[in-house]
C-alpha cells in the first residue's frame, strides 16, 4: 500500500489522494502562520519498482509559480545521495514522475539540511582550536540562535559576518556555510591559515532554526520574513534578527555575507547595496572587486543576470544586507544560489545540489583574502 508522510525534520506536504500509484495528489502547505509556500519534503513508501505520477494541485498558487519552468524535484533513497527526478510544470499542476527503487524514496523541493546535520555542524566546528561556539539566545520555541566565533576578537582585526537561512527553506545557504567552515578550519589550508591570522570570523549557519524544522520556505514561527525584519527586529516577533543585530552592533562589521537560495534564477550572483543612502565609490569599488574575484575562483559565479539594480536611496533597509551595509559602512551583500540548476553549467543528474554549494562557500575564503586589506577606509 502506498503511503506518504511528512511527519518529520523539515517535512511538508498535504495529501489529497494516494490510493493510486500514477494519480498522487497532494499540496504544499504555507508556512508556518503566513501565506508563502513553495518548499515541499516528504517520503513515498510502498511502492518499489512501480512508476509513480505526483501531482502537487496547488503549484500555481504557490509564492513564486515561475520557479517552477525548468525546474526538476529532488530525490533520495537513503537521505544522503540526492538526484533529480523528471518534472513538469503546466501552468497549473507541477507533476513529478519517478520510480522508486527502494521500499522508501524522499523527495524535496532542493537537498534537505537537517537540523541534526545542523547540530553536527556546531559540535565538530567547536571542537576545533581557537572556534567558540555561543548562543545567542532563543528563538520564539526555545531554539538556540548559534554564533560561531573564529579568531581573535582584537579590535583591530577585520570582522567578517556570515550569516544564512533566513529563509529556512533556503537549504543550500547552510550547505555553503558547511563548505566554507570546512577549509576555514582546515589546520593545513594556507588561505585559511592567512584569514584565521588576521581577521575574525562571526558565523550563524542557521538564522531560522523554528521555520527550519517546521518546513516553511520564508517565515519563523511567528510568520515572520526574517529578511525583512532588520530595521525594526522585535523579541516578540523575530527574536532571531534582534539577537544577531545587537551582536554585530558590540563588534562591528566589515564583511558582510547574507546566503540564500533564488525560486527563479538559474545562476550564482550577488545582490548589493548600491540603493542605500551612504553608497560611495569606496563601496561601488569594493563591491565591484568581490565580484570580479569570485567570478576568478569559481565559475559557477556570474554577474550578468541577478536583480535590478535598486535606484539611489531606494534600498530597502529592512533587508539585511540592505541594513548593515548602511550601519556599518561596510562591503555587505546578498548571495543568491539557484533552487534549479546553475544555467552556465548545468548537472543533469543533481543540478545545483548541496556539494556545489559548499565548494561556493570554500571559494568564498580566497575572495575574503583577496579583499582583506581593502575592508576598511
């Protein structure tokens, strides 16, 4: 018999019918306390060896219906290995076909991040010589809102902030912050070695740990869009933001990386500050180096397709990025990765998955480095 669930870390579907294996219907369901939807996570079990049609009825409803052109579902037997799965998209109903090869096969909008990875994570990086593993605080369930400190905290050593899933359902930004805190903490790694001796690193790996393992796309337990919280962040509605704010504010900041994950665009880029009030040549120019340096280390970077340009003094402040780049005055940008597959060269068999993300975030170290001398005016 066939059976699907999602009772699980980060689960999310609602079934309509699975009495029959080629007509599965079922929707994604909004996240927690808001109206965006688009991540889905759930298990199919029964039907090994059998193809099987998925239906999600309310594709078209979701938050970014476009996303769905070109895109392909995700698909693991064991949890680990991830692939992608044939799917269509009609306008109307996104269709996945697949058959399984195991009595239980996984399926996910983009490779899961568990939070017990998550909680790996933190406990192998704080093992690590010179690494401080701190909560913040806690999130509106009781959560605990991790900081990972590396390096000297003296003040006159550039601060480098990097923060990601703001958007829990945004998996691949915490993979990248796997891959960088990887070599960061390599001992043996010169470029790791050269950045752990003269700057400080303040890493939160998972901004949104409630929204995470509910299985929301964009919002924290309150419903809040974390991403847009930053010019007012309350204890009462996004604690989260509040905590790593008055952090930044005790330390300062003179890199700042916010990671996430675009519904849309097939392509690595970036997303800066040139809308805020403060915008001068000095960030113009620094700004343009840290895109001319990634696009050099890694070709999975691209600067001609990524958002609209914001006009002058038209950023939005309640955006992260938007928010430290003015109060700090410092290099501060958005980094998007795509849900689908990176157009510029494209995997058939995972598209952009979790291992591409974490080499972005390795390559990330040698465009810090490159940078470094040039933070501060």
């Amino acid at each position: 018999m066939i059976r699907i669930s999602s009772a699980f870390d980060a689960g999310n579907i609602v079934v309509e019918s699975a009495g029959c294996s080629d007509d599965i219907r079922v929707r994604i369901r909004p996240d927690t306390a808001a109206e965006f939807a688009q991540w889905f996570h759930f298990r199919l079990s029964g039907a090994k060896g059998v193809p099987c049609t998925i239906r999600v009825l309310n594709a078209a409803e979701c938050s970014y219906p476009e996303g769905w052109q070109g895109y392909r579902a995700c698909a693991s037997h064991d949890g680990e290995t991830w692939f992608r799965v044939p799917t269509a998209y009609d306008g109307t109903v996104l269709t996945i076909r697949h058959t399984p090869e195991a009595d239980a096969v996984w399926y996910a909008y983009f490779e899961p991040y568990s939070y017990e990875r998550h909680q790996s994570l933190l406990a192998g990086s704080q093992a690590v010589e010179g690494v401080r593993l701190e909560s913040l605080g806690a999130t509106l369930q009781g959560r605990d809102l991790d900081l990972l400190t590396i390096g000297d905290e003296d003040p006159a050593r550039p601060k480098l902030w990097v923060i990601a899933r703001q958007h829990p359902g945004e998996t691949m930004a915490e993979w990248f912050v796997e891959g960088l805190l990887e070599r960061l903490l390599d001992a043996a790694e010169p470029v790791a070695r050269a950045l752990r001796a003269r700057a400080t690193f303040y890493v939160v790996p998972n901004m949104n740990p409630d929204g995470a393992v509910a299985g929301n796309l964009r919002t924290n337990a309150a419903g809040a869009n974390l991403n847009r919280e930053w010019l007012e962040p309350s204890a009462e509605r996004s604690p989260e933001v509040l905590h790593v704010r008055t952090r930044m504010q005790a330390t300062g900041v003179d890199l700042f990386l916010d990671v996430h994950g675009d519904e849309v665009l097939p392509y690595v880029f970036v997303a800066g500050n040139e809308g805020i009030p403060s915008y001068d040549p000095r960030l113009a120019a620094l700004e343009d180096a840290f895109k001319t340096a990634y696009a050099r280390v890694s070709p999975d970077f691209q600067d001609e397709h990524g958002y609209a340009r914001n006009a002058p003094g038209q950023a939005n402040l309640t955006m992260a990025s938007k928010w430290v780049g003015e109060t700090f005055g410092c290099l501060s940008y958005t980094l998007e990765m795509p849900f689908k597959d990176n157009a510029d060269a494209p995997d058939p068999a995972v598209g952009w998955d979790g291992g591409r993300s974490r080499h972005l975030g390795r390559a990330a170290l040698d465009v810090m480095l490159a940078l470094l001398e040039r933070l501060r005016a």
